[in-house]
C-alpha cells in the first residue's frame, strides 16, 4: 500500500536539470528503466529525422488510416519493419479530413500500447504489483509537462467525459444552484451539466452565444449574462467552458473568460478535449479551477488517454467516479486517482511514447503548420465556393479546424428543401471522410488538418463538394481550386 505514498512523491520530485549532472542538487525523479520496444522508438528518433508533413507523415505514421483494414491483416506497427516500408496494400485510401471527429493514432502510439497490452498478459500479477505505478507516474510528468502544469496537479483519465464526470460529482450542488454554459457547447457535455443539476434540483443555464462571434462579443455575452442572473437568486456554482468548441471549432478567449467568472467568484471548468496537438498550452497560467483535455484526440494518443488538471485549493474536493484503493490515502490526488480497478491501462502507459513522438516532431512546429494549412484551406475553400467561415480570421480560428459554409445545390439539382446527405456521398463516392452539419440555420462543413493532410487533401473535398451539389464543370469554383493548385505549390 506504500505505493500510493511513492505515487504522490514521484509526482512531487523536481527533474533532473540539465546543469547538475552529477545530481548533488537533488534528490530527483528517477523515471523507470524504458522496456526494450519503447527503446526501440527511442533508438528510432535518435537516428531519424521527421518526414516532410503531408503523404509522407501519413505513410510513416498513420498507415492504418486507409479506409478499411483487409480482415486478414496483423501489421507490425514497431520501428523495426521501419516507418519506410509500407503496410500491406490498403483496398482504399480515404482522404481522412475528420481528425476533429475522434483523432487517429499515430504508429509509435499503437504499437507501444499494443506492447504494453502483452506485457501486462505475461505476469498480470506482478505488473499490476510493481510495474503499473512507475510507469503510469512517468506517462503523467510527461504529459503535464508538455501542458504548462505541475505533475501532482493533474491526473490520467481515460476520457474527457469521465474527467468531467468527477468535477461533476464532486461539486456539492443544492437546490436552486446554477451551472452555466454556452449554447454551443458539447452536447455530451451539456447532458452531464443537466443530470447533475436535476439530482440536486439545481438548474443549468446555457447562454447564448452572439454571431459574428468575436472576442469581445463572447466577454459582452458573458458579463451581460452575469449581470441579468445577479438578481434571480440562486447561486452559479460553475461554469463549464470549451477551449475549443465542437463541432463548430471556435477557439474560445478563455484566459479573459476565467477572470471574468472568478471575478465574480464562479469556478471554472474548461473542456480542452481539442486542445493538446493543436494549442500552445500553459495550464499552471490558466488558472481555471479545472481543466481536461484528450490525448486522443490531436495528440495521436491511444484511445482512453486524457488528463485532468485541477488548481491545488480545489484538489481536496475532488474524487474519481470510482473511488477505490487509493481513498484511505486522500491527501493526494493522485493516489486517489491512479487505480482504477482491473482495468486496461495500456494507452495510458503509452501516453508517454506519445509525448517523445511530439518532442521529436517539435510541437511548435507542428501545431503551426497545421494551422497554416487550415488556414489556407479555409480561404481557397470560402472562394471555390462562394460561401463564409463561421468565424472571421483571427485569434478564434487559431488552431487546425475551419469550419466553413456549404454553398447551396446548384440551381435545379435539388429543391433546397431536402438535405442531401454529402458526408455519406463523399465517403461513398468520392473516399473523403469529413463531418458536415447544422448550425443556425445553416450547412457548414468542418475540416481537420493534421500533419498528414496536405493541400491536395482540401483541394479534393473543395472539388468533390461541388460536384456532388451538382455543379457543371464549368463553374468558376472549379477554377479556384485548380489555381490555388498552380499557384500553391509550396508544399506546408
Ligand atoms: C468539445 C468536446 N468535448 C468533449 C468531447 C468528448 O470527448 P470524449 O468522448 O473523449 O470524452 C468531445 C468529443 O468529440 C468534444 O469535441
């Protein structure tokens, strides 16, 4: 049991830094030795450079993204096939433009989490006696670094929703208290909100979210709301915010949305479930009182990755969904959070190749050019088809989704009364994978681009979407797109 007395110390030990070699500063944490198939991705990214983003990214990287797997295929996902050699040949490719929808895992990801699986089936007993905690201490002072945070202020969940599921459970509500949200968040999300509040006769509130959104209007929205509940009673126990909402991808100014709810002492909640692998993120500044956000999503993590961050005042009020052999050691949050029962902890045991992947891609880097590409996307996209982004250019489109309007079906195709379905028609027709759907009245497509799509990718969906809404190939959109092709071809 001494174990989650270890756990809270490792999380408390600083890292060796780099200008005490011999360690005479210390003590230190001392991560646990890497097992032989994490060595070999090491060795790997010791003696490789990054491929170019684009195609190459994607056939290194993600070769299982092609549409379908053929039933047969076992693939050896780990370096020593070399990220070179391609997979078995796929029966289709898809141009995948739907990362947003539940990401995709980069190969040094799967194929640790694969191995991890195997480990754990070797001696189950002695992994989850002895091997289980180190690790899973090393996957969460990776992760937390990669965030801006304090490793002993956050801890691995397995989703967002269950991240939430604890601030919500956990939050003593009593009737006729409030939760506050936009009207734009998360439809899961809002449905954990509701069920809190109805066990406690509490009610949620979503606001309104005003458009053309900006900056300013979102705080305006915001301080107005506040203004007009301060006299209805009731107190606002929370406010649940996005970083970046889903599906309609607008990055939300949340660093000014913490101060205005603290400000009047409202607890913040933020959903992150975007942010990692498409934000810079510095989560110890943020200051909200809770924070989760995927691994699995723009990170490439395995499935069943996530963190929840959580400011030290409001770690002591906090418990899992599940308590279970970490409750008698509840000074710590960690020891409360880190066993989960019998459960499969292989992503997250992976989370940490996941995060030596990025640092040898360069998260800068790469989360720039992934926006830049979303960016330029956006705008040949907007001109092909004669339509508008949901959000105007700026600090609320800073990440890798745009979210763009679908422009009607050409005249005489359809009525307009009937909604074609273009996300199966492309899939189906064409082999794109992209979410459309509705939002104020109208259609909007929302593009994800990670580093293995490429121009060429939206150049595609700009083409297909016309065709499929029936315009005749001598329609200017069409050369649009073979123009921005031309004149585009600098490769991002
Ligand atoms: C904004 C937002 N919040 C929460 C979630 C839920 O994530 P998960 O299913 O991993 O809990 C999603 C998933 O797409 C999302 O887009």
């Amino acid at each position: 049991m001494s174990a989650y007395i270890d756990v809270a110390n490792w999380l408390k030990l600083p890292d060796k830094p780099p200008d005490d070699q011999e360690g005479n500063g210390g003590p230190y944490y001392s991560p646990p030795e890497n097992q032989p198939f994490e060595e070999m991705w090491e060795k790997f990214f010791a003696i490789h450079k990054p491929p170019a983003f684009g195609s190459q990214m994607r056939q290194q990287f993600f070769p299982l993204l092609t549409g379908n797997l053929p039933a047969s295929t076992n693939p050896d996902l780990s370096p020593a096939t070399t990220p070179n050699r391609p997979l078995p040949s796929p029966s289709r490719r898809v141009t995948f433009l739907a990362h947003g929808s539940y990401g995709a895992t980069a190969r040094p990801s799967l194929d640790v989490a694969r191995q991890w699986s195997l480990t754990m089936e070797a001696s189950p007993v002695r992994f989850f006696y002895e091997t289980l905690f180190p690790y899973l201490v090393r996957s969460q002072r990776s992760v937390a670094k990669l965030v801006g945070a304090s490793p002993e202020d956050c801890v691995l969940v397995t989703n967002v929703e269950v991240g939430m599921g604890a601030v919500f459970s956990s939050i003593l509500l009593h009737p006729g208290d409030k939760i506050v949200a936009f009207d734009v968040t998360y439809q899961a999300v809002l449905f954990a909100a509701q069920r809190s509040c109805e066990r406690a006769g509490a009610e949620l509130l979503t606001m309104r979210m005003t458009f053309p959104v900006t900056k300013e209007s979102v705080l305006t929205d915001v301080r107005k709301f506040l203004d007009g509940q301060a006299s209805q009673g009731g107190k606002i126990r929370l406010a649940v915010l996005q970083h970046i909402t889903s599906p309609t991808a607008i990055v939300l100014p949340v660093k000014d949305l913490v101060r205005v709810f603290h400000e009047r002492d409202i607890p913040v909640m933020i959903d992150g479930a975007h942010a990692i692998g498409q934000l810079p993120l510095a989560l110890a500044d943020l200051n909200a009182d809770y924070y989760v956000s995927n691994g699995h999503k723009w990170l490439c993590s395995p499935r069943g990755t996530a963190i929840l961050h959580v400011r030290r005042d409001q770690q002591s009020g906090l418990n899992p969904l599940v308590a279970t052999w970490g409750h008698p050691y509840s000074a710590s949050l960690a020891a409360r959070f880190i066993w989960q029962g019998t459960a499969d902890y292989s992503a997250q045991l992976a989370f940490y190749t996941t995060v030596r992947f990025w640092e040898w891609l360069g998260y800068e880097r790469t989360i720039k050019r992934n926006a830049e590409l979303a960016r330029w996307c956006g705008r040949v996209l907007v001109d092909a088809w004669e339509t508008n982004l949901l959000v105007e250019e700026g600090e609320m489109t800073k990440c890798s989704m745009r979210t763009i309007r679908i422009p009607p079906p050409y005249k005489g195709v359809a009525d307009g009364s009937k909604e074609i379905p273009l996300g199966d028609i492309l899939f189906a027709r064409y082999g794109i994978e992209v979410p459309f759907f509705t939002f104020r009245d109208a259609r909007w497509v929302r593009v994800s681009t990670h580093m293995y799509n490429e121009k060429e990718d939206c150049l595609l969906l700009g083409r297909c979407v016309l065709d499929a809404l029936g315009f005749p190939s001598s329609h200017r959109g069409y050369t649009v797109l073979e123009t921005a092709r031309r004149e585009n071809n600098s490769r991002l």
